[in-house]
C-alpha cells in the first residue's frame, strides 16, 4: 500500500505542471458554459416578457372582453351617413411603449358583422326589409344578404418597425343618428392575431345611435352603460352646440387620458383663462388628487373646416387589474362649461 503511494506521490510530483494545466482548463470551461447558460437564460426570459404580456394588442373600441359601445364618436360624411373610425395598435394603449417588434409585423384576421344589438342577436326578416337601400359598410365594403351582412377583410398587416397603428372605416345610415328613425344596429368586429397565438382576440360591438336630443351647451358623459368591471378603458363623449369652454376633470390616481386626443388638429385646448396652450402642457395637476383640460368648442377652426358636435376622450385604468363599476367610473369624470359670446 505504501509503495503504491509512493508511486502516485512521485507521479504527481514529476507532472504535476500538467495536471494542474487540466484543473485550470476544466475550471475556466465550467465557468464559460455556466456563464453562456445564465445569459441564455436572462435573455430568454427578456423575450418571454416582452411576447407573453398579452397586451401589446389594442383597439379603441375592442377589448378581450368584447366591448359595447353604443353611442360611438362619429363624423358626417358628405350625404349626412356617420363615419367611424376604429383603430388597432401594436401597443397596449395609451402608452405606445413598449411596442410589438418579434415580427417585422403583427398579423391578425379582421371580420365585420352587422346585428340587431349588443347582444350579437341576427337580423330578422323585418330587419333586412328596414335597412334595405341604407347604407352600413366596413371599409368601404358594403353589408348585405348577399354576404350575409359580414365582411371578413381578410389579413391585416400592422408594421413594426415603431408604435403603430392601422385605421377603418365604419359606416353607418344617417337614419341611426336620429331620434325617430333610429333602429339601433351595431357592427360586432373581431380581430384574432394570425400567426401569433399568445394574444388574445379583441372585439366589440359599435353602434351611432343616438339617445337624446343634443342641448345647447357641451357636455360630457360615459359611452359604456353596461355594467362590466373589466375594462381597460372607458369611451368619454363631449357632445353639444353654442360657443364656449370645457374643463374636463378626471381622478389622475386612478385615470389617464388617451394622449392621442390631444394630437387632434382639429381641436383648441385652452388654460384655466382660455388662452390658446402652445406649450404642449395641457394637463394642470389640480393638487386635489384630480387633474384637468380646457377645450375650446363651437369656434371655426383657421380654415373654417370645424364641424365636429361631438367627439370621444379614451380615459385608461392607470391599474389594469383593479376593476370598477360604471358609476365609480362616473364619479371620476366630470366636467364644467362656460358659455361665450
């Protein structure tokens, strides 16, 4: 046993360079695969974040939970029909970073359906016989028993090189926006992402009708009447006539308005002494746990192309996963007018 001892020890001793050369070498090997695997691993779940967070997909009248908005924000096309403009993003609005960029773009169906209600109910005999020579299309695509009143688009393509967005067109028969004469139809879209199966389908139930006569005066009220906690966001109508000035006030803990409604070229947004805002800071943080905006209404624009009586405020839950009913969300948003002359 000694000798064999013996043995080992002058081994060890006579190449011991060698062998402390291959301890070395499977040392730093070690190190390097354990180091390749730990940033294979952070940048997996770099990816998994960004692709898996399901939010990256958004509509300004479709949610996951299919939205109802009856009372849409339209514009006048030039035989008196109302236009509305529905619009898909690469990011989950209002914020539009982050943004979806795994694809050069994000590819999704888009199909269109003209019901009685928000309820998706069809449309009966006596239906088809009231919109008969009415006009209600989908991007220019007119419905009609032909296409069993749907329009199905086909794929879409939204680029992502950048925050994105793409928009279409709803039409709807001018007889919708009239008290006597309303029937009340709805266009139920639905978006389903095409190849990329980790975000959900969004879709939503769009209706023009309206539900009383406008006063004179500007107002605001909520476009959701139903009484789901679980959206995203909530469609803010400003509707009315008559010059003057709105100051909309909104609880800033729990609300964020859609930044986009101030890119509109087509409104003036004015300070508390209504003066024209050239500096871009349109919010005034009211200290009280509230914030607000002026808006000019009822005046031309520079080239006399005003004719909006009214439009839409998207305000956003700051916390998407605290859920409120429409009344709470009723008394974060008010608003005060001031006539002028």
């Amino acid at each position: 046993m000694n000798n064999k001892l013996r043995k080992i020890r002058s081994a060890f001793t006579k190449h011991w360079t060698t062998i402390w050369l291959l301890i070395a070498l499977i040392a730093v090997s070690t190190l390097t695969v354990h180091a390749v695997y730990t940033r294979l691993t952070i940048a997996k779940r770099v990816v998994s974040t960004a692709k898996g967070s399901g939010e990256l997909f958004s509509s300004n009248y479709m949610n996951t939970k299919t939205m109802s908005t009856n009372g849409a924000i339209y514009e006048l096309d030039e035989d008196g029909n109302a236009k509305v403009t529905l619009e898909i993003y690469n990011y989950a609005a209002p914020k539009r970073i982050p943004y979806y960029k795994e694809l050069e773009t994000l590819d999704y169906t888009l199909t269109a359906k003209l019901v009685k209600n928000s309820d998706g109910d069809e449309l009966t005999n006596e239906d088809e016989t009231n919109i008969s020579g009415l006009n209600y299309k989908f991007n220019d695509q007119s419905f009609s028993a032909s296409n069993n009143y749907t329009i199905n688009l086909g794929k879409q393509h939204l680029n992502s090189d950048q925050s994105n967005k793409n928009a279409y067109t709803l039409l709807f028969d001018k007889t919708e926006i009239s008290n006597l004469t309303a029937y009340g139809y709805m266009i139920y879209v639905t978006a389903t992402p095409d190849p990329i199966t980790e975000y959900k389908t969004i879709s939503g139930y769009i209706g023009v009708r309206e539900r009383e006569i406008i006063p004179a005066g500007w107002y605001g009220e909520l476009v959701e009447t139903d009484a789901s906690t679980e959206y995203d966001g909530y469609n803010y109508e400003i509707k009315g006539s008559g010059r003057g000035y709105l100051k909309i006030m909104y609880n800033n803990t729990s609300l964020i308005p859609n930044e986009a409604v101030f890119a509109d070229s087509s409104l003036t947004f004015v300070n508390k002494f209504h003066s024209d805002i050239n500096n871009g800071d349109y919010i005034t943080d009211n200290g009280d746990g509230t914030s607000s905006f002026w808006l000019k209404l009822g005046f031309e624009t520079n080239d006399g192309t005003f004719k909006k009586t009214r439009l839409n405020i998207q305000f956003y839950k700051i916390n998407k996963e605290t859920n409120y009913s429409i009344s709470a969300v009723n008394s974060m948003i008010t608003y005060d007018w001031e006539q002028s002359n």
